[in-house]
C-alpha cells in the first residue's frame, strides 16, 4: 500500500480523519494524498490558498500522536478540485494511483452538509478503492479486526488491499458470517469462501465463526464488541447493505461499529438492491420517465 488519499474538508472533524491516516501512513511506509474540494470554481490564488492552508494543516498534525522520528518520515502531496467531492473522487484516486481512501463519516462541503452527496456511504460506493471511515476521537492503531462477508459469493478481486493493510498492521482476522438457516450445498459454499480467503491471505493470522442470527447488521455490533474488534472489515454485497449499516439509527445509539472505522471493501459486480417494494417501484418510475424523455 503506496498511497492514502484523504479528502479533508478543512473543519475540526477531518483533524482526528488525518490524525489517524499518518499512523497508518508511518505503519504502511506509504505517502499521505490530502484532497480539498471547494463547491465552485477556483482561481489560480484560491487554489494557490488552500494548497497552502492544506501544507499547514498536515504540518501542524504531523506529529500529533506521533513521536517526531515518525512523523518526520510522512510525505505529504496535495490536491485542490473544484466542484463535489463525490464528482471528483475517482479523478484524484486515477491521478495519484490511491491505494486507500480515508475519511470521517459526515463530510462538509463548502461549508455544508451534503449527505446525499459527500457522505462516506456515497464515496464508498463511488470509489475503485477500499474507503476507511473513521468515527472521530484519538484512537490506535488495530490489531484486531473482524471481517464481515457474504463469503458464498465473495469475489476475491476484493482482498489484495486487504491484505496489504492486515499484514501491515500484523493483526488478527476474525471472519464472520451471519445466517438464518443454512442447508448443506449453502455452508459448503460459505466454507469454500473462508478457505479461498486463508489461501489469498497465507500469511495473515485468521479465525472463522458462523453465527446465527436473523439480522447480520444488528449482530455485528454485538459481535465486535464480544471480541473487542478495533476495525470491522464490511463487503456489502450490495449498496442497500451499506446505506443501512451507517443508518443513523445506529449512530444514535451509539451501535458499537459506529464507534470504531469501519473498512468499505467495494465488490466490483456489486448491485444496488431496494429495500422495499415502494423504492422498486419508484427506481421503476424514474427509468421509464427517462426512456418516455
């Protein structure tokens, strides 16, 4: 792992984001990107100012949590875009051949919040790269991570990056996998999944668990907080899955997930499913209003 892109948003929040991303820059040896998108053009002088409000930024908190040793080897490059973030992500990780995509989970945008928009659910399912959304407060490095997959279905198109980070970071890999009833020709396929994960990852210490429960997304926090999971590794199979497990719902509560980063592993065949028949039927209404156009 060569490069972490971080979009930062230049508030108080994407602090603890950075913070975070140089520890792992300084663990993976790998260069720090951070992005700026400003709603609107740019002149040649605004650009020239953020590039230098972003130069300050990254020296201000090169050392924080960091002995200076360490924080003197983070190399940092700087990116300013104008227009979205979500218009202009997968521009700047093509441009600088990210490897990981870090960032806080409500990212502002010219001063305002645009959910629908920059929020780290739209990145993840927009970005060709892994996104690691970090919750805010001081935290360390993981050594614990618990993975949670469709691992009957799982392309493993998805785990170089994974294993670059686990190897890395020298943790441990606890895969789970959520079920309601299993029958015999469905848990061979699971298990054949797990195996192929122990083979692409050989060097990585991993564990395996089924569980049952009737809703994964409920019991995975209940999971990580049993094992004292530091990261949780998430490869929704489809996009409904990961709209719904950053729910706010769950932020309210203080779900433990919420409560630690969550890594977004895109699948590349992943689909955007409906919740319910009433979004169906409204995804269908809008597809043939643009055939009548």
């Amino acid at each position: 792992m060569k490069t972490i892109l971080v979009p930062v948003d230049l508030t108080a929040a994407a602090e603890h984001t950075l913070v975070y991303a140089n520890k792992l820059a300084v663990r993976l040896g790998a260069e720090v990107v951070l992005l700026y998108c400003h709603h609107g053009n740019l002149s040649a002088t605004e650009t020239a100012d953020y590039q230098k409000r972003l130069d300050t930024l990254a020296e201000r908190l090169r050392y924080v949590q960091l002995v200076r040793q360490d924080g003197r080897r983070i190399r940092y490059r700087h990116a300013v875009r104008s227009g979205c973030l979500h218009d202009r992500i997968q521009e700047v990780i093509d441009a600088y051949a990210a490897d990981l995509v870090v960032m806080n989970l409500e990212h502002i945008d010219c001063g305002e919040e645009a959910i629908s928009g920059n929020h780290a659910i739209r990145i993840a399912e927009l970005a060709s790269c892994p996104v690691l959304v970090v919750p805010p407060g001081a935290r360390t490095l993981p050594a614990r991570l618990a993975f949670m997959a469709d691992f009957g279905s799982l392309d493993k198109a998805t785990l170089p990056g994974l294993n670059d980070l686990v190897v890395g970071l020298h943790a441990q890999l606890q895969l789970v996998h959520f079920y309601q009833r299993l029958d015999l020709p469905e848990l061979i396929s699971i298990k054949r999944g797990m195996q192929m994960i122990r083979t692409e990852l050989p060097t990585v210490n991993i564990d395996s668990k089924l569980v049952l429960d009737d809703d994964p997304l409920e019991g995975v926090s209940e999971f990580c907080a049993l094992i004292q999971a530091q990261l949780l590794v998430f490869a929704p199979a489809d996009v409904s899955l990961l709209r719904r497990f950053f729910d706010v719902c769950y932020t309210k509560t203080r779900a433990y997930h919420t409560r630690i980063p969550v890594l977004v592993l895109r699948q590349p065949q992943q689909q955007t499913r409906f919740c319910c028949e009433h979004c169906t039927s409204s995804q269908a209404t809008l597809v043939s209003a643009a055939v009548m156009e």
